[in-house]
C-alpha cells in the first residue's frame, strides 16, 4: 500500500462518523473535500492534495497509522511502537532479559529453518522478519523499563 491508498482507506474508514465527521475534526469545510484530497483516481484538473499537516493530524485524530507505515516502507524504513518505560522489579527485568534470549534463539531457529532446504519463500522470509522485529521489541522493553528504574 503506497500513501495515496493508505490515506484514502485511513479516511474512509474512519470509524466515528465517516469522512464527514473527521473532516470536521482536521479544520476543513467539508467531507466532500476531504474526500477530493484522497481522492485515488487524481485527474488533473483536481488541485485538493492532501497536505503533510493534513496527514499527520489525520493519523492523530484517528489513531491509524497506515500513512505513516506506508511513507516507511516508501522510504525503505520499518516502524515499530516502542513500549512505554515503566518502573518494575528486579525479577522482572531478568525475566524480560530471559525472553529477549529466547526471541534471539527465534531467530536462530528460522534462519535455520529458511535455509534448510537450500532456497529461500517469501513466506519464510516473512517469518525470519517478523521474529526479528519480536526480538527488537524485546530489546526496546527492556531497555525502556531499565530507564524507568533509573533513580532521577
């Protein structure tokens, strides 16, 4: 899905009241404008273009962050939510580290398992790519809740 598709479908599907609704809610006059600004099959004559301003409020109001995710893979770039820092015990940071070992091992297992045969599916390489993201966001929480122990 490129940015076009993805503001489009952020738009239409906008859950409280359509298009009109959350046209209201970014400061525009109408729905039928927001609608020309996501607009997929754009012709010429069509001068409403959804602005950077436009989108970052549209992806705030409806908490979709599918432009945002497609710029990403645009840009040859992955986004990923970063947990929240939250103060814990001792034990549970050596628990997080011990889950973060075993999604490392994840890995491990499914580059193994990708090459086993001696090619490569997309659907394998798909997994390798979604354990190692599971392994980051491991690695993101534990660091994070590491900084919400640090005494201030």
């Amino acid at each position: 899905m490129n940015t076009t598709d993805a503001a489009h479908a952020v738009a239409h599907d906008y859950q409280h009241g359509g298009t009109d609704a959350l046209a209201l809610r970014m400061g525009l006059s109408s729905g039928a404008l927001l609608r020309n600004k996501v607009v997929l099959n754009r012709g010429p004559e069509n001068r409403n273009h959804l602005t950077l301003a436009e989108a970052v409020r549209m992806t705030e109001i409806t908490g979709d962050d599918r432009i945002l995710e497609a710029w990403a893979r645009e840009r040859g770039k992955v986004l990923m939510d970063v947990p929240a820092a939250e103060s814990c015990a001792d034990g549970e940071v050596i628990e997080m580290m011990s889950e973060s070992m075993k999604t490392f091992g994840d890995i491990g297992a499914a580059i193994t398992d990708t090459f086993a045969d001696g090619r490569v599916e997309e659907r394998e390489a798909r997994r390798v790519r979604d354990v190692i993201w599971t392994h980051l966001g491991k690695l993101f929480g534990l660091s994070n809740r590491i900084d919400g122990m640090a005494e201030k």
